[in-house]
C-alpha cells in the first residue's frame, strides 16, 4: 500500500468517524428533546386542567354570591350585581397581570450630542470605547 492509497483509507476512516458521530449527536438530541417535550407536555396537561377546575371554582363562588343576594333581592337584580362583581374582579386581576409602567422609557440618545454612558438595555456596562485609528491589516504575504 503506497502512501497515497493510505492516506485515502485513512480520509475514508475520518469521514466514516465523523459520519458516526454526527448521527450519535442527532440520536441524542433527538432523544433529549424528546423527554423535554414528553414533560412540556404533561406540565400543560396538568395546568390546563388547573385552569378548568379554577373555571368551575369560580362559576360555583358566583352562584353563590347571587344565590346569597336573590334571598333579599329579584332574581334579575341579584344576577346584575354578580356580573358587576365578577366584572370588577376581572379588572381587578386584568390590572395585576399588567406589568407597572404602561410606557416605555424613551430611548437615552442626545442627536448630535455623544453616546450614552451606558447602553440602552439599562444593565450599566459602558460601550466599549472607540479606536481613534483604523486597525492596522496584517500582512499575509509570503
């Protein structure tokens, strides 16, 4: 075997190693998104159910409440009440899922002025500074 038919042989090993491990990596991967998506989906299962019996929790607390009301009031009259709570409730719970600040602060930039100190993402690291001369290209010839 000459030194070329050699280093061909060895070309073929490298490729069918490379081959090799790149379908390893896939089987794994593959694998692990597999039992991460089998978990994402029992956690939804399970909130999804959470969220039905919360549903039928407070349809039941309704009830109550206009039940309650209907013992002094009209059946309409107390039904209109319990809207009005439920509706307030929602608002209520709308109002805390908001986050506080409604409006996003303007962007830190003075037109024609220089940069900021730091960068609008608000995390305090400064721009790194800037070259007063372009950078030097190495040389690549031999």
């Amino acid at each position: 075997m000459d030194r070329s038919e050699h280093l061909d042989h060895l070309e073929h090993l490298d490729r069918h190693l490379v081959e090799e491990l790149a379908q390893v990596a896939r089987e794994t991967v593959r694998d692990e998104l597999r039992e991460q998506t089998r978990k994402q989906r029992h956690a939804a299962l399970l909130y999804a159910a959470s969220g039905a019996a919360a549903l039928y929790a407070g349809a039941a607390l309704a009830l109550a409440v206009g039940l309650a009301l209907a013992t002094g009031l009209p059946g309409w009259g107390a039904a209109l009440i319990t809207a009005a709570i439920m509706a307030a409730v929602a608002y209520v719970l709308r109002g805390a899922a908001h986050p506080k600040h409604a409006h996003p602060s303007p962007p830190a930039r003075v037109i024609g002025g220089s940069a900021p100190a730091g960068p609008p993402s608000g995390l305090g690291l400064p721009y790194p500074p800037m070259p007063t001369e372009p950078p030097e290209t190495p040389d690549h010839r031999a």
